[in-house]
C-alpha cells in the first residue's frame, strides 16, 4: 500500500472511530434523556423523600393557622395520610386561588388540595377520587323542623346577593318562603346569627365554623343544595402518583378515617354518595 492510500486508510479508521464515538455518545445522552423523560413524580417524591402538597391556609375549615402558628385544618390532616401513605415527609405550600394552577404546572407542588373538578380543569389536570364533601347546604336551629325545600313554606332565608347560594335556594323555595338577600355573606350569616331570619344558605365549610363558634345559637345542617366535592389536582400523565393517592383515599374511607377527620372539622359524616 502506497503513502498516499495509507493515509487515506487512516483517514477512514479515524472517522469511523468519530463517528462510532458520537454514535455512542449521542445514545448515550438519548437514553439519559428518554430516562430522564420518563421519571414520573412518584419516582421523584421516592427519591426526594419528601411530597410538596398545595394547601390554603386561609379557609378554615380546610386549612388556616392555629394558635401554635402551626397549619391545621381537613386538609393538613388528608396531607399527612397521603404523606404517610407515600412514605415522604409532607412539604405543605401554601397556595392561593389565583397561583396554585401555575404552582403545580411549574412543579413548585406535586399536588393540590381542595380542587373542584370542572370541564375546563379537565383539560389540563387530572383528578383524585373526592375526599371532602364541599356543598351549599341550609343552616338553622334545631328547634325549627326543616328536611328539605318544602319545609321552607313560611320561613325567612338569608344568602349573599347574586351568589349560587342566593340561585340555588332561589329556584326551589316555594312562593312562601322569604329570601333575604345582602350584599355580601358576611351580612347574610349576621342577620341569621341576630334572629333577622330563620335560616341561612352557606357552603358547608363555612356552616361547619357558625357550628363551632356559635353553639348558644345551636345552629345544625338541615338539607344539601349544590354538590361539588373537593378532590386532589395532580399533573397530567401521572398514572402511578394518581393510583397511589386514590388508593390512600379508599382505604381512608373504608377504614373510617376519612369519615372521622369530616366529623372533626366538618361536624358531620361524610356523605355515603360522596
């Protein structure tokens, strides 16, 4: 072989070591990529050993401080079962109405609490089984009988102006019934805490806190309006983390725990068709 074919041999080996050595290297980095790619969230919070999960912690009885300056509430304790359940340290966030869809999107958070799950939701997260009943509900004394919307014949009712409490009671009460309507609901609960009116309709979250602080008024729940439960928000293609927290939730209920954290801060049982 001649210099000039040797050097056009060595030529070709040294290119195709190039070549085979940025083939192998490019592999290299798509596996890590296609690795990197397909390590979900459950994989991530095994691996952190720690779970980032978005609370409110201005919505009693959800979520808000107590007087150790510590979270508290339905949802701290639904926190820690799927905490425990995923064997992680819980990192609540606090969130608000307006942040928490960016916070779980920019996986600031692993998942949301106190979520309603609406078509437009649907599209860019996915939900849990309910955990926590969120309705409207009526409210009034246990001295005065009241089951259902016929019972509200004859009786004075309180709601917000304009709110779907002020829709949802307006559209079955019979032609009887008075509705009081205020300009916000902190005026609605006032006039129904000051004997202006008979009964009031409020979220049950919000019913659950008049229970607690106003017992002398002796205030219980007499009947359900609207329903829309609470569920937990995770990210899209998050099969394995979604399971995991469904799991904890059934065997929550079914083993009476959830049912005991909703007599807690709800002071009721939670509904069997939840």
């Amino acid at each position: 072989m001649n210099q000039p074919q040797v050097a056009q041999s060595n030529a070709r080996r040294v290119f195709a070591t190039l070549a085979a050595t940025l083939a192998f290297t490019g592999l290299g980095a798509l596996c890590a990529f296609s690795s990197s790619a397909h390590a979900d969230a459950l994989d991530n919070i095994a691996k952190s050993g720690t779970v980032r999960i978005g609370v409110f912690e201005d919505y009693p009885p959800f979520g808000s401080i107590g007087a150790d300056m510590k979270p508290m509430g339905y949802d701290i304790d639904v926190a820690n079962l799927i905490g425990k359940a995923l064997n992680a340290k819980v990192e609540l966030v606090q969130v608000t109405g307006d942040n928490r869809m960016a916070y779980l999107a920019d996986h600031k958070t692993d998942m949301l609490l106190s979520v309603g799950q609406t078509p437009e939701r649907e599209k860019v997260i996915d939900f849990s089984q309910p955990y926590a009943p969120y309705y409207l509900a009526v409210f009034g004394p246990k001295t005065l009988p009241v089951k259902n919307a016929a019972d509200l014949a004859g009786k004075s009712i309180s709601v917000a102006r304009g709110t779907l409490e002020d829709l949802s009671v307006s559209k079955i009460a019979p032609p009887s019934a008075t509705i009081k309507r205020f300009d916000d609901p902190n005026g609605a609960i006032s006039a129904f805490l000051s004997g202006q009116v008979q009964l009031m309709v409020v979220g049950n979250d919000v019913g659950a806190t008049i229970l607690a602080r106003h017992p002398a008024n002796d205030p219980e729940q007499k009947f359900s309006l609207f329903s829309s439960p609470d569920h937990v928000g995770l990210n899209k293609n998050e099969p394995r983390l979604k399971q995991k927290v469904d799991e904890t939730i059934a065997k929550a209920r079914k083993d009476g725990t959830m049912n005991a954290i909703s007599q807690k801060w709800l002071r009721a049982p939670l509904p069997a068709d939840l």
